[in-house]
C-alpha cells in the first residue's frame, strides 16, 4: 500500500517574527505560539534578555527597529535565511513616554521614532520579502490610548494614534501581494510598559516646567498606581492575538479582522471615543455645512 496517498502530511509550523520579546506581550506570543509548535524568531535589543526557558521553537534574535532602514534591511536578509521563509511578523516594540508636550522637546523625536518611525522602518525592510513570496500577515500592537488624549502622556498617545493611520493604510496597500495586516489595539495590561526601568520614561527634573507640576505629579502618581493593577491578563491577550491572526481556536472560521480592540477597556474606552465624536459632528453639522457651495453650483 502507498502510505503517501493514505496518510495527510504533517502541516508545516508557522515562522513568527516578534519585536519586543524581552517581556510583556512580545514575550508571551512567543511562548504560545511556539507551545502550538510554531517556530519564533524572538526578536529585542538585547537578545540575551529574551528568556526562552530553553525552548528549541524560540530563537532569540537581535533587531532594533531603531536602527538606520539600510542596517535593518540586512537585518531582513539574514533572518529571512534562518528557515528560508517568515509568516507572521508582530510589530510589538514600544515605551511610553510622559511629560507635558511644552516640556518634552527632544523627547517627541525619540518617541514618535521608536513608536511610529522604527515599526514603518521594520515593515519596509521585511515587505520585499514578503512580496516575493507572496504571502504574510502584518501585526501591529497599537493602543486604545490613540483614542483619547492624557494629560502629560500625550506623546505616546500621539505616537500610536499615528501609527493607527500608517499601519490601516499600509493594510490596504500590501493587500494585493497576498500580504494580510491587522491591528491590535490592546487596554491596559499587566506588563512591564508602565515600568521606569523598562518600557517607561518620563522627562527629566531639568526639563520640566514649574507650572506643569501639578498636571505631572498626578499623572506621575497615576501610573505608579496603576502598574499592577491593570485589568488585563497578558497571558491570555497573547492567547487571544494567537487565535486571531492564525484562526484557531475561539477564532476557527473567523477571517482576520483589520482592527481588533484587545481587552474590555479597550471595547470600552474606544466606544466612549466613537460616541464622542458622533455626538460633535451632529452637533455642529449645520453649521458645518455653511461652508459649502450651494448643491448643483
């Protein structure tokens, strides 16, 4: 008996590419999704930082989306070489930053490139590649904060609603190279992101400006309360990103969605926004319409 024809063979494991694999997010998808058998090419700054527990499915990597397009495209080569192909890629790598935006002059710079910059910079080094295989799926880890503004973390805010924009567009563009994108817009999470010695950095005291003390104490007060007691379970918002860009599980059937809000704050929170903004534009329509030629002229 021929047992090709007899038996299916084996599907082959998805190859991920992960930003930001040192903790929070980055981390956890690693460890899903190389549990169901995929292979992770984790990547961080500092790849002796990522702690696979000696899985043999995770490989640490070292990529900073930060670094000049020309060195990230060689940085694209070589990892594209690793298992000949790249499926998936999480642009997930980002800290936020507070102070007032009167303050935080060189600090914008530095936000905007790790947060909007680097991760554009990250998708055109890989999306030659891509392109010529003719297929992958862009993730990209945004923010429910692009939503709302917040005093003293408007940056960040800023940042990813920026990034919001760029990576939706990007979607539409790559669509016809069989290059499939999603956007994930998580709540807060318990992970390192609101940490000082992490992923969180605010303006220094000889910056600052006398008359934001007040703005800055309550949003530095804030945070710290906040770290900890976060509503999310990172370990299931991993789970959840999993079975929605491969859909699987909870997700089997489901096509993969252009935006996904991640937790119930986040559904929460970017409702209250889109209610907002509907209430203003009925508000003001007709005299917003003022300003129109008349129909048929």
């Amino acid at each position: 008996m021929d047992n090709s024809k007899t038996h299916k063979m084996a599907p082959q494991p998805r190859i991920w590419l992960i930003t930001g694999c040192s903790s929070g997010f980055g981390l956890e998808l690693a460890k899903i999704a190389s549990s169901r058998g995929d292979k992770v090419l984790a990547a961080s700054r500092n790849p002796n930082k990522v702690n696979t527990d000696s899985n043999p499915n995770i490989s640490p990597v070292r990529l900073d989306h930060n670094e000049p397009l020309d060195f990230l495209k060689e940085t694209a080569k070589s990892l594209f070489k690793i298992h000949g192909r790249i499926d998936i890629i999480v642009n997930n790598a980002a800290y936020v930053q507070t102070g007032t935006i009167e303050e935080a002059a060189e600090e914008t710079y530095a936000q905007f490139q790790s947060n909007l910059f680097g991760p554009l910079n990250l998708y055109r080094a890989f999306l030659p590649h891509l392109r010529q295989q003719g297929s992958g799926t862009l993730v990209t880890i945004g923010s429910m904060a692009c939503w709302y503004t917040m005093k003293s973390c408007n940056l960040y805010n800023a940042s990813k609603a920026a990034l919001r924009w760029a990576a939706l567009g990007l979607g539409q563009e790559v669509k016809p190279f069989g290059i499939k994108h999603c956007l994930i817009e998580p709540g807060f999470f318990r992970t390192s992101l609101l940490k000082p010695e992490s992923n969180f950095s605010s303006t220094t005291t000889s910056t600052r400006i006398e008359a934001y003390d007040g703005i800055n104490a309550k949003a530095d007060a804030a945070f710290k309360a906040f770290d900890g007691s976060q509503l999310g379970n990172p370990v299931k918002g991993a789970e959840v990103i999993y079975e929605v860009v491969t859909s699987t599980g909870v997700t089997k059937g489901r096509h993969l969605p252009e935006f996904l809000p991640l937790g119930s704050d986040a559904t929460e929170e970017i409702g209250k926004a889109c209610r907002k903004t509907m209430d203003a534009l009925e508000e003001w329509k007709e005299i917003s319409a003022l300003s129109d030629f008349p129909q048929g002229k």
